[in-house]
C-alpha cells in the first residue's frame, strides 16, 4: 500500500487524490479502522422512535444495530447480536416491542437490552449473568444534536457537539425551518451503487457538476419558470473542519419552507409569504432569508449528507468493497407542516431526489464511471481537485472544489496518523 494519498500544493494551487483510494482493499481495511471505527456516524433521526417500544434495523459502520426508544425512555443502540451464539436478536425491520427474543435458542430480552429469560435455565450457574455480561450489548457512545442521533465506536472520542463543530450553524439552518423541528417521513430509501463511497462524499457537495449532469432537470425548471432569465447556482463553498463543508446557495426549484414556485397554487403562495414573515420575526431578515431561500449540501465527515434544497433529505453510505456501497437515505420534513406542503414537498423529493428522480440515477451513473475508469491507475494516477485554489480559502464560490478539499484533507490526516504510528511500532 502505497504511504502518499494526497498532495496539496498551496503554491501551485494544485490539489490532488491519489486514485489507488478508491480500488486498494487495503486501503479500505485502513478506512474502516481508522475512520469508521472512530469517527461520529449517522444512526437515525430520533422521530423515528417516538414511542417507548419502537425499534429500527440499522446498520451502522459495518454493525448490525438496533435503535431503540427504551421503556424508560431512553434512546440506546443495541448490538443486534445475541451473546449467546450471535444471532441476530431481532430480525424484523422496525416495531414496537418490550422485548426481544432470539430465534435461535430463544433467549430474551428487555428493549433495553437486559437478559431476562432462556430456557434450560437450571443448566447454569446461579450466579449467571449477575455482571450483565450476558445482556445485550450497548454501544456506548450514543449522542445527538437537533434531533440528529449518532454513535461512536470510540470510547475514547470527543464529544459530538466538538466534532461537529462549525457544521453545527448549517444543521441549525435547517431545523430551524420549523418551531417544532423535523422528523423522518414513512420509508427508507435504499440502493446500491458500484463505486467507491468516497465519490458519493465528494458528490454531494460538488455543484460545479450540477449544470452538465443534471441540465434536463434545469431545463424543465426554466420552462416551468418564465420570469427566470436564466438558471443559476450562485452561492458559497465553506470548509467547516473536521473533514465537514457545505454548499450554500440559491436555485431555481422551489422550497416549501418559504419559496414558491410557479408550478404551484397561489394559495400555496400566500401561506408560504406567511411562513416568511414569521420567519423574519424570530430570526431577522437575514437569518430567516437563509432559511427560506437558500439551499444548503451539507457534508458531516465521513458519510452523512444533509441535502437541505428543493427538499430535506439525509443520506448515509458505507462500502462492503472499494468499489460497492450501499446508500440509505431518508425524507425529513417539519413536524408542523400542513397537507399541501407536504404534497408539494414530496413531489419535489421525488422529482429531483427520489429513486427516479433526476439526480439520483445521474449521479449513480457518473461515479459508476469513474470508478469504471480507475482500471487506469497506473497511467492516470491522479484526480485533481484543484478548482478554487487560485482564490484563496476565503470568498470561495460553491461551484468550487473547497468542499472536497476539506474531506480530503481530513481523509489524509487520519490516515497518515495511523501510517506514522504503525512505523514508530515498527
């Protein structure tokens, strides 16, 4: 494996990614021990375990997990394996239930995890269990921002609200649409994609591909539109550390929180001029202006998207190989928000993020390409990742690749951490 991933040139203005990233099982095994196991990852949204009981499936990480809102009114995530044989405790999706049983030998447990039943009881000792190293097994780490839940397979991380850090304002941004916050709307989107999760990453956040890949979609929206004299995407790039950016910008669609758009009723219209107003009321002119009118691509290192536009999705990828992930994504909408919003809110997500939409499978298709293309390693070593360097950190426009620099730059450190450490060691 090959010690040198990234060389960023700041007087050349030349930033570049070595391709072997994206197809050296290697480096992937490094990934998940240095990153994955580590970093502060997506687990779900705490609205889809409202009630005492409910459960949801996930796979975090590479982990089998259970989400669960305890009888106490905890949230925990469980590790979805028994400590008895390791089958998976729960094999359902989601639910509501105070307990689990393993389909293997029967063993139970309450949702929070605690070991209260098995048969042949009296083939154990008395004493069995009375440490709870036969309960199910909790991960430790488990906090949330905003409604936003993530674990941490490091007992030793920092906290969440420090990693977070300055991606903390944009998540504020879009939460703040509604006094009474988000939750996940029914249903879980989820695809596989024959590419190396990396590029989904650099996707999110890259605008400068919006135009090319995406131009049938702008084109529908400026025939929809007859006062746009053009369509644009004009906004900023903004490294936020941590591996973390965003693209902040306006567009052409519009966005039920505060922007309408001509494809819809005028009723629509004046309760969405209502929703500005009170906007501005709480939070000022400015304030509430990005909130209702501007977009946001928000990247949380390593594989979280925030994607705050035309509608609020979350998307979390994790790879099985360098050139295979699989990707589950979620709607988000304000709790509060009314029918027609929401029809018009879910035909956007649909029409643009959705299964068959316009960007998901243009998107899927030109990192399916590129990681076709990486047969060429050896010739074509490098991505360059260049554009915007001749302007500084600063005043970067979000068609600019800062975005991707910040990820990579915090790929690199993570990575030559483990590398130095490894030679010390040796």
């Amino acid at each position: 494996m090959r010690d040198q991933f990234v060389i960023d040139d700041k007087k050349k203005h030349e930033f570049l990614v070595h391709r072997s990233v994206f197809t050296d099982t290697e480096i992937m095994e490094k990934e998940k021990k240095e990153i994955f196991d580590k970093c502060w990852l997506f687990i779900g949204h705490e609205s889809e375990i409202t009630n005492p009981g409910d459960y949801k499936r996930k796979k975090t990480g590479g982990r089998n997990l259970l989400f669960v809102h305890g009888q106490d009114g905890v949230i925990r995530a469980l590790y979805n394996s028994c400590p008895h044989r390791g089958a998976l405790v729960c094999r359902e999706s989601e639910g509501n239930s105070r307990v689990f049983r393993c389909f293997y030998h029967a063993w139970s447990f309450k949702n929070d995890g605690e070991l209260v039943g098995m048969p042949g009881k009296d083939g154990f000792p008395n004493d069995f269990n009375c440490d709870g190293s036969k309960n199910m097994k909790l991960v430790q780490r488990l906090e949330t921002y905003r409604g936003f839940v993530f674990v941490n397979f490091d007992n030793n991380a920092v906290s969440l609200e420090d990693y977070l850090g300055n991606a903390k304002e944009y998540i504020d941004l879009v939460v703040d649409q509604s006094e009474s916050g988000l939750e996940a709307l029914g249903g879980v989107q989820e695809y596989s994609v024959s590419a190396n999760w990396k590029l989904l990453a650099e996707n999110s956040v890259d605008l400068y591909h919006g135009m090319p890949t995406h131009k049938t979609y702008f084109d529908i929206k400026q025939a929809q539109d007859k006062n746009l004299k053009k369509v644009k995407l004009e906004g900023k790039g903004v490294s936020l550390g941590n591996g973390h950016a965003v693209i902040e910008y306006i567009a052409p669609w519009g966005r039920p929180v505060a922007q309408w758009t001509p494809i819809w009723d005028e009723d629509l219209k004046k309760d969405m001029e209502e929703i500005k107003v009170n906007l501005v009321k709480k939070y000022g002119e400015e304030r509430a202006d990005r909130i209702a009118n501007y977009n946001r691509n928000i990247l949380i290192f390593p594989n979280l998207v925030i994607n705050d536009i035309m509608a609020v999705t979350a998307r979390t990828f994790y790879p099985s190989r360098p050139g295979y992930m699989e990707v589950t994504g979620y709607a988000l909408a304000p709790k509060d928000e009314d029918a027609a919003h929401r029809i018009a809110r879910n035909n956007n997500f649909l029409e643009f993020l959705g299964p068959g939409g316009f960007a998901t499978p243009d998107d899927n298709e030109a990192l399916e390409l590129c990681q076709e293309a990486y047969n060429n390693n050896q010739e074509v070593e490098w991505n360059d990742i260049s554009k915007g360097m001749v302007r500084g950190e600063e005043n970067v426009l979000a068609t600019d690749e800062i975005q991707m620099r910040s990820f990579w730059r915090q790929y690199n450190t993570l990575l030559q951490q483990s590398i130095k450490k490894e030679a010390k060691q040796t």
